[in-house]
C-alpha cells in the first residue's frame, strides 16, 4: 500500500499532505469495525447434574415417607397395643412384675424395627440431599469460574481488537485512472474541491497544467496551496491580464497560422473547408511578409492595411506597411478575399495585446490558465478556443516530460477539437481530465473515451443520460407479499332422550294326575339232595307262593308371574374451530438502473461517482468523496485501502437442548478476520397471530373444557411462522 497514516499533529499541519503521492480523486471511506474479528470463544454453559442425584432424592424421599407414614405408625400401633396389654396383664397376675415385664419387652421388640427402618430412611433421605446440593453447589462454582474466566479473555480480547482497529485507517485514496476522465455534474464549489484534491498530489509526482474555462476561478485555492509550499506558479488571468499571458510565445509561424484558423473555424462544418483554406493562405502570407517578429498586434495590422484602412499604430514599419499593402497580393485578390480580411482581422483585433508583455518568471511546475469572471464576451470566446488550440499544440510538439491537463468547463469547446486533443493525450501517456457542467451536446457525445464520473447532475435529462450509460442490471427483486388470514367455527348440540316401561305379567298353571297299580305272582318247587352217582339219594322239597299289589296317584299343580322395566337416553355435543392462514412472498427477476437517476440528481456536494472498466468485462461503481479537508481527519491514508479479508467461519454453538459440557476453551493460533456485516432483511417477518376468525359467533356456547387436538396436531402456526428456516 502506497502512502502512510497521517501523523497525528495539527489539521494544518496535516494539509501539506494533500502534497503526497500518488495522485487521486478522493477518499473512499470503509468503516473500520469491518475488519473486527469476533471472539471465537463460546459462551461456558453450566454442566447438568447427573440425572442418579435427582433419582436418588426422589427415591430416598419416597421410602422415608412410606416409613414414616406406613411402617412407624404400625410399630407403634403394635407395641402400645402390647403395652395395654401389658397393664391389664399386671393387674390380674398373682405374681407382681413376671407378666407385664414380658410384655413390655414384646411391646419394644415391635416397636424397635419401624423405628430404626423410620430413622435409617430419614438418614438416608439427609445424605442425598446433602450430595445434591453439594454437586449444585461444585457445579454452579465451576461455572461462575469458567464464566468469569471466559469474560475476562472476552474483554482483554475485545481491548486488543480496539487497539489494534484504532491504528487501522478508514479513509483511503480514489487512485486516478491511467488515461483520460471525463467529470460529468457538479457545482462549481465540488469542482474547485476536486481540482485542489486531484491538483496536489499529482503535483507530487509530475507537473501540471490546468485550463480554468469556468469563469469563475475553481483553481484559485490549488494555486494559493501550491505557492505556500513555494512550488514554481505561472497563473495567467485572461483576457483582463493577456499581456503579460505567454500564451503564444513557443509558437512557431506556422503553429500560430494553424492556432488561428482552427481556433475560428473549430465547430464550422465541412462545407466551410473553402473559406478555412483561404484564411490559412492569407495568414500564411502576412505572417512570411512580417518576417521573425509575428505576433498578433502585427498581423492585426498587417490586415487593416490589405483592406486599406488607417492605421495610426507603430506595429509596423512604413516600408512594412508598403509592402503588405501593394505587393503581397493583386488588387482584384484584395476584392474578393475582403470578407476574408474583414472576419480575420475581427478575430484577431480583440487579442492584439496578447502577449505583449510577457513575465520573467518563465513556466512554472504549476501551470494555470484561467478565464477571469468578467461578463461573457467575444474577447473571452476567442480565447477559450485559442487555448485548446495551443495546448494541442504544446502537447504534441513536447519531447520531454509533459505535464498532467486538466480542462475545467470544457462544454463549449468543439468536439474535434477535444477529439484531436484527447488522441494528443492517449498517444503520449498524457494523463487528461475534463470537466463538463453538463451531459449534453458536445459532451454527451464525447462520453465513453475512458473513465467517467458522475457528480451531482441536477436536470432531470442529464441524470437520465448518466443514467443509461452506467447501466442496468438483472436482479430478484421482492416484487408481492401475500397474507391471507381465515378461520371457521362451527357448534353441533344434539340431544336425545327417551324411556321405555315394559311390565309383562304371565301366570301359568298345570295340574295333572298319575295312577299305577300293578299285581305280582310267584310259586317254585326245588329238589335236593343225594350222594354221588345218586347212589345214596336224599330228596327234598320245598314249595313257595306270593303275591303283592299296589298303586299310587300323584297331582302337580304350577303357577308364576314375570314383570320386566326398561329406560333409555343420551346427550351429545360437537365444537370444532379451526384457523388457516398463508405466508407467501414473490421475487421477480428484473432489468433496472444500477444507480436511479434520482439519485444522481441528489448527490452531496463533493461525492462522485467513479465508473471504470472491470478487467474481466462489466464496469466498477466506486463511491468517492473528494472534499479535500478530509486529510484533517484521524484515520486518513494518502493510499488505497487493503482489500478486505475472507470472510471467517464462526464457531458453531452448541444447541440449548445440548447437555455435554463443551470443550476446553482454547484462543486459536491463526488470526480470524471479519466481514462485513450481512444486510439487513428486505422485511420483517410477518406476525404469528392470527387474530380473530372472521364473522361473529353463532349457535349455543363452547364448553368449558372443550376437547383438544392429539399433541402435535394443535392446528396452531409452526414455529418459524413468517421466517425461513
């Protein structure tokens, strides 16, 4: 980066800054928090307690209460029973103390164990507790540590950045283009502003020349800053100070000729190639009569005695004035060429004294040629042609070191003119400027030679025509934002109800008789007796006889009843409400104005707007601000600005449902920049509220507890309603 910082002295001291390479436009201003690197440390987070404290607690508070409310209640239940009985034991027993001194000890006995279970549960119950609030106390500890800790590396870090972003600057050099540039706009207070921006420092690195057409002086403050740095000035005020102008004096006979007739004829059209021929061959020849001594009393006198009329002036000798007026051309020539004569000698009349007495102080580094505030006059018209022409002139006859030009209020001069002059410039490395009050015309027809800056253009038209040269380009544009918000409710009451009574009483009756009689016989006779082979026979005999009757008669008799009752009914109630809602907004893809006329027309005084060609194709848009007192400024560079950093990567941060305790913090090695910050969104989101459902309420009313959707099907908007996620 050319340039350093501006020393921290006096606003005064400062400005023999503006006297420093390289040269430039302005300042472009780049706000220097840009360049903050952010702190890459996370934010600690408390770690979360293990989640077997909180069980245990619950647990331990759980079984004392169960112990105390359960098992003590029934010890002491048990051993007070035993106890009473005890007493009552005491007093039937014969022998005192035997009895109730049993009892006392199984009254103890069912005593002790809820008591001791009661007391260990409640112990146990203290010592979670107690480990509980201990890690809630080590971890809060521990955080407040980390936390104070990270704070304290947060701002030490921060006090670096400030320190350091304190050193940075904020204001750096517009450097000039390489060739030409043409300045569109302004007012004459931002032209006086640029030129002494523009002036001193390229005055620090070559000379220059400044043609001041404008009338008013804009360079006066360059020349005055130049002179107190004691820097070689040659101003030249014209016309009211042309005589002592060296305007002319490194013109040779034929420069001046061609000077001259280019000067009247500069804006004429081709058809006029006859009467410029004419002119050239009349001057040619007053300028050969007048012999090593030209200038333009000379030949103003020489041309009122080709017309033959009086002159009482000493510019000529009398055999001079013999000889241009009977030999230089025939009188019949003189007769027709008299117009000739006459328009020549008009032009040339009002600049007779130009030059007549030229300073001794010579060229200076600064070279400035001004026209003087006076009212518009032929005088100054002339002039401002004749100077185009001489420094054409000097430009292309130069074989050293040619200074920088400048040519504030170059509307009026002719586009050839300018033409050759810019081709003049381009050829030899001639850095050239020139400074148009308006886009239209000449200079709307000049536009496009090299870089082009825009300042300030008032009427409508000129800011159009900037408008269309910078451009247009393609971009999404937010082109509709849709909200539509609706809702129904609806409300179904039903009820029914109904009773039915049904009695149904049947009475049976059956009665039946049975009669059975029934008479039975038997009669046998059996033998018996006798050895084997009856040989020995032993016979007996029995005779049997019996009979038996009988009969039976039975009589049933069955009766019953049957009632039945039955009752019926049923209510039903139906409520549904429902809200629906969209969010929707619509890009366009659009070819627009890369700056709005608009805005053209409403620039700051001193802000210009610096378009060039982009090396890989397309134009640069550069803002400028090329008020000069900015180098009394803090944080002021006489070079550009270094371009800015990548853009760094941010460190991830842990989610809030997130429990592990993040790593140990570290500041990394390598350095991080920052970038600019991102721009704002286009809109703000919209609202989440619904609001009411259209119309009015109908039917019977809602219940108190109406019933609700299943989880996660509420109906309500989602979380990032009117956002992106």
């Amino acid at each position: 980066m050319r340039g350093e910082p501006v020393e921290h002295g006096g606003p005064r001291s400062r400005v023999g800054r503006l006297f420093s390479p390289d040269p430039r436009l302005g300042w472009v201003f780049r706000d220097r928090w840009w360049f903050l690197r952010p702190f890459p440390e996370v934010p600690p987070r408390q770690r979360a307690l293990p989640e077997y404290l909180a069980r245990r607690v619950a647990e331990t508070e759980r079984l004392a209460r169960r112990h105390r409310t359960r098992t003590l209640p029934l010890s002491l239940g048990a051993g007070a029973l035993l106890a009473v009985l005890a007493a009552g034991g005491a007093a039937a027993s014969a022998i005192p103390g035997a009895v109730p001194l049993a009892l006392l000890l199984l009254a103890a006995l069912a005593m002790a164990p809820g008591a001791a279970m009661t007391v260990w549960a409640v112990r146990q119950r203290r010592n979670a507790r107690e480990a509980h609030e201990l890690a809630q106390r080590q971890n809060a500890t521990g955080y407040q540590d980390q936390a104070r800790q990270w704070q304290a590396r947060k701002q030490a870090h921060e006090s670096a950045e400030r320190a350091r972003l304190d050193g940075l600057p904020e204001w750096g050099a517009a450097p000039r283009p390489a060739h030409r540039l043409d300045v569109f706009g302004g007012t004459l207070w931002a032209w006086e502003a640029l030129l002494t921006t523009y002036g001193t420092s390229t005055l620090a690195v070559q000379p220059l020349l400044v043609l001041d057409l404008s009338r008013e002086v804009v360079s006066r403050e360059l020349v005055e800053l130049s002179r107190e740095t004691r820097m070689g000035v040659d101003a030249q005020l014209l016309p009211s100070r042309q005589a002592s102008s060296s305007l002319l004096t490194d013109l040779s006979t034929q420069d001046l000729v061609d000077a001259i007739v280019e000067s009247m004829h500069g804006g004429a059209p081709d058809a006029a190639r006859a009467e410029r021929s004419m002119d050239d061959r009349i001057l040619t020849k007053v300028c050969d009569a007048l012999g090593d001594d030209v200038t333009l009393g000379r030949i103003a006198a020489a041309l009122r005695a080709l017309m033959g009329e009086p002159d009482d002036g000493d510019a000529l000798t009398r055999d001079e004035r013999r000889r241009i007026a009977s030999e230089l051309f025939t009188v019949e020539y003189r007769r027709q060429a008299h117009a000739n004569l006459s328009r020549i000698e008009s032009y040339v009349h009002p600049l007779e004294n130009l030059g007549t007495q030229p300073g001794a102080a010579g060229a200076g580094y600064l070279t400035c040629i001004a026209l003087d505030s006076q009212a518009r006059n032929v005088r100054s018209e002339l002039l401002t042609d004749l100077i185009v022409q001489w420094v054409t002139h000097r430009v292309t006859a130069s074989r050293e070191s040619t200074p920088a030009l400048v040519v504030a209020g170059a509307d009026e001069l002719a586009r050839r003119h300018l033409e050759r002059l810019s081709d003049a410039c381009e050829r030899r490395g001639v850095p050239l400027t020139l400074l148009f009050r308006r886009l239209r015309e000449t200079s709307a027809e000049l536009i496009g030679g090299g870089a082009v800056a825009f300042m300030r253009l008032g009427n409508h038209e000129d800011a159009a025509r900037a408008a269309d040269f910078i451009g247009r380009d393609h971009r999404f544009v937010l082109s509709q934002i849709t909200k539509n918000i609706g809702g129904n409710e609806s409300h179904t009451s039903t009820g029914t109800e109904g009773e039915t009574d049904t009695e149904t009483l049947s009475t049976s009756r059956t009665t039946g008789t049975s009669s059975n009689w029934g008479t039975s016989r038997s009669s046998g006779t059996s033998h018996s007796g006798g050895e084997l082979f009856g040989m020995f026979p032993d016979r007996s005999t029995s005779h049997q006889r019996g009979g038996n009757r009988g009969g039976g008669t039975s009589t049933s008799d069955t009766a019953g009843t049957a009632t039945s009752t039955s009752r019926n009914w049923s209510a039903a109630y139906a409520y549904a409400e429902g809200t629906n809602w969209s969010d929707a907004d619509t890009t366009q893809r659009v070819y627009e104005y890369a700056v709005e006329p608009v805005t053209l027309q409403h620039l700051p005084d001193h802000a210009l707007l610096l378009v060039q060609s982009a090396p890989g194709g397309g134009r640069t848009i550069t803002p400028v601000e090329c008020d000069p007192s900015i180098i009394t400024l803090e944080r002021v560079t006489t070079g550009p600005l270094p371009e800015p950093p990548p853009v760094p990567r941010r460190p991830a941060i842990p989610g809030p449902d997130a429990t592990a305790q993040p790593a140990p913090w570290t500041v990394p090695s390598a350095p991080q920049w920052s970038a600019q910050p991102a721009p704002p969104p286009p809109r703000a989101p919209l609202s989440t509220d619904p609001g009411p459902p259209p119309g009015s309420r109908t039917g019977p009313r809602a219940p108190e507890n109406p019933p609700r959707p299943p989880p996660g099907r509420d109906g309500g908007p989602p979380p990032l309603f009117g956002g992106r996620s």
